[in-house]
C-alpha cells in the first residue's frame, strides 16, 4: 500500500506525533510504502527527507479568528499536497485531527483516494464543528476513545462510517537502578518526600492551573513533596510564574520536552493528569507500564482506561477532590503498591499491543482501498 500520514505538527513528545511515527515505521517493516505531510516546524522526524511533505499547518490550524488567512493557508496546503500526490500517487490518506482533514479532502477531490480522519480529542465547544468536519471530509472516522466517536456521531457523524482503533504503544525501554536513584535524589530533599509526575503539554487544555493549586495544598501538608511537569507549549514561562505566586515554586519543576520520560516515571510515586479535555492519553498506558498508580480528571475517554483498580477519577477542575486523592495516595504506601501492581497488568491488554493495533489499522487500510 501507498499511504500518507498527515499531522499539523511533528513537535517533540506530542503523543499524537508519537503514535503516527510508530506506525509509519511498523507499516515501513511491513513492505508498505508511506510518507508523512504535515508542518515542518520544530519536528521530531527528517523533515527535510524525500519522503515528507512540508505544509503551513500551523498557519491552518491557527486559532486566532483570522478566517481570511486561515482559508488562504488552507487552500495553499490543499494544493502543495495535490501535487504531491501527482507526483507520486498514493492509496489512501490517514489524517490526525480536523485540518489536516480539510486539506486531504480538498487535495484528493476527483481522484479515488480515502481519507481516514483520526479524532485525538478537542475542547466540548468544538466537538460539533470536528463531527462536520469528520462528516465531509472523512470516509471513515476513527477515534482510540468510543467515549470520544460516541460524541462526534451524536453530533451528526455517520455511525456506519466510525471505527475505535486503539493506540499501539511501545514498551517502555528499560531505566537502570542507579538512573531511578540519581532522579530521586535530584528532585528530593527529603528522604521521605514522593514525586508527582505528569508529562503535560503546558496548554490550558492540561489544567496546569489546577496543579499548581493542588500541589499548594498538599504541600501544605507534605512539603517534601515534588510536582514535576515534563513537556513545552504555549505557556512555557508563564506556568513557572503562576508555581511562585501560589508559593510552591520550590516544589515544581518544569523540564521542558525530556526523552527521559520512562526514567522519569520509575521514580515517580504517583502519576497526575489535570486535563479539561482529553481522547485517549497515551501517557497514561505509559504510567501503567512503569507500574504507576494514575490519578486523573474524568474526561473524554479516560474513564476507558481508568478505574479503582488501578488509579481513581476526579472530576474535571475539582481542586478539592484532586488534592484529597493525592493526599490519600502520599499517606497509604500500600495503595499505592496495590494499584501499581493492578497498572502493570493492565498494560499488558492487547488494547495496547502495537503488533495488534497496527495490524487492524493495516486491514483498515486495505479494506479501504478495496472498497
């Protein structure tokens, strides 16, 4: 098969990114001949290679109002990828997310070509404009969460044309003793303290705000305790001044984009996501990997990964509750083993299973073209 995978962006870290380059490179084992499209700013991958296609996404995906220029980036993306295609003729088109949707529809109009159109998530506000969107532009809409799809096809999306194919992710890769120690050691002072960790882009859709509200009160209580926030985004800068003025800058880091996230999570005592909005988060199958017990806000499709057994659920911006769980997890060592234990079986579903996933996505793909 000829495939493209489309993506606004590769940026480092980005769990959609994460989950495109995977099975580019299984369906690349596979004999199968794919190429990526997407914006060539700050990417992970050879943006510069034969095989990628470089598209002003960002200027696409903006969300500033700006129709007029939004239209313009949209159709000269459409026409780049026309090209491409001309150039090079492919079967099919996986996009991720709404724009690179509206651009494959526009690119392929007259030719055979299907467009896959996988929905990562978005704010309640914008679920119905995505289900148009996916509507139109998609032959078949995918989702990892059912939770997610259940909400784009109450808002008009064809049933008979939406599929849940899940996220292969990988195995962690191994971290050695002395990594984990040397982490421990680093973020506590305190021999007793307990690491929080979250690898969170710095965006308001992951409640950073609500965090650094919870780490204040817990600290409070625990103040050998470390909040650490792994990933970049549009409030890098501005986060670090919120931690001081609630009085908890000693006790939060922000690292930035790291490739020590697996190292990271070892260490960690408990796993925290704050999120207004989610599909399905790759960092959390990555949390039960690393045997890691997950507190998490109950959105989207969380709540299809999530339960008592391994972690608890929260609601959304509820700071009390989301302090009381964390404060419960700090006190009771033997919960925490208790759901880490139940985590690591978890990950061990063939829901996470890359082989698996990656094959059905192939048959998706086939049946497709077929058809």
């Amino acid at each position: 098969m000829r495939i493209i995978q489309f993506c606004t962006n590769y940026y480092k870290g980005g769990g959609i990114q994460t989950h495109a380059i995977d099975l580019v490179n299984w369906l690349r084992a596979q004999g199968h001949e794919v190429a990526f499209a997407g914006e060539p700013i700050r990417a992970m991958i050879d943006t510069d290679a034969p095989d990628f296609i470089p598209l002003p996404m960002a200027k696409v995906s903006r969300n500033d109002g700006n129709v007029i220029f939004r239209t313009a980036a949209l159709l000269h993306s459409a026409f780049k990828l026309r090209r491409a295609i001309s150039r090079h003729p492919v079967d099919l088109i996986h996009t991720h997310e709404t724009a690179p949707a509206m651009v494959a529809r526009l690119a392929v109009l007259g030719k055979n070509i299907p467009v896959v159109m996988t929905f990562h998530g978005s704010a309640p506000d914008r679920i119905p404009s995505a289900a148009r969107i996916g509507r139109y532009c998609a032959d078949l809409v995918a989702s990892p969460s059912r939770i997610s799809l259940d909400a784009l096809i109450a808002n008009g999306v064809n049933s008979e044309k939406t599929m849940v194919l899940g996220l292969g992710i990988k195995p962690l890769p191994e971290s050695s003793p002395d990594e984990i120690a040397a982490l421990r050691a680093d973020y506590l002072s305190d021999p007793d303290g307990a690491i929080v960790f979250s690898p969170s882009r710095l965006a308001p859709q992951k409640g950073i705000d609500i965090m650094i509200e919870v780490a204040r009160r817990v600290t409070a209580k625990h103040p050998g305790t470390m909040f650490i926030v792994a990933g970049g985004g549009l409030l890098t800068g501005q986060v670090e001044d919120w931690a001081r003025a609630a009085g908890v800058g000693d006790n939060m880091r922000f690292l930035g984009p790291i490739d020590t996230v697996p190292a990271h999570l070892r260490a960690a005592d408990i796993f925290l996501l704050t999120s207004r909005w989610e599909a399905l988060p790759i960092s959390i199958v990555e949390a039960f990997r690393a045997g890691l017990p997950v507190i998490a806000t109950d959105c989207g499709g969380v709540s299809e990964l999530v339960d008592e057994q391994v972690g608890t659920l929260c609601p959304v911006e509820d700071v009390e509750a989301l302090t009381q769980t964390v404060l419960d997890y700090l006190e009771r060592p033997d919960l925490r083993a208790r759901k880490g234990v139940a985590a690591l079986e978890r990950s061990r579903d063939d829901r996470f299973d890359p082989q698996a996933v990656h094959q059905q996505f192939a048959r998706v793909y086939q049946a497709l073209i077929t058809r």
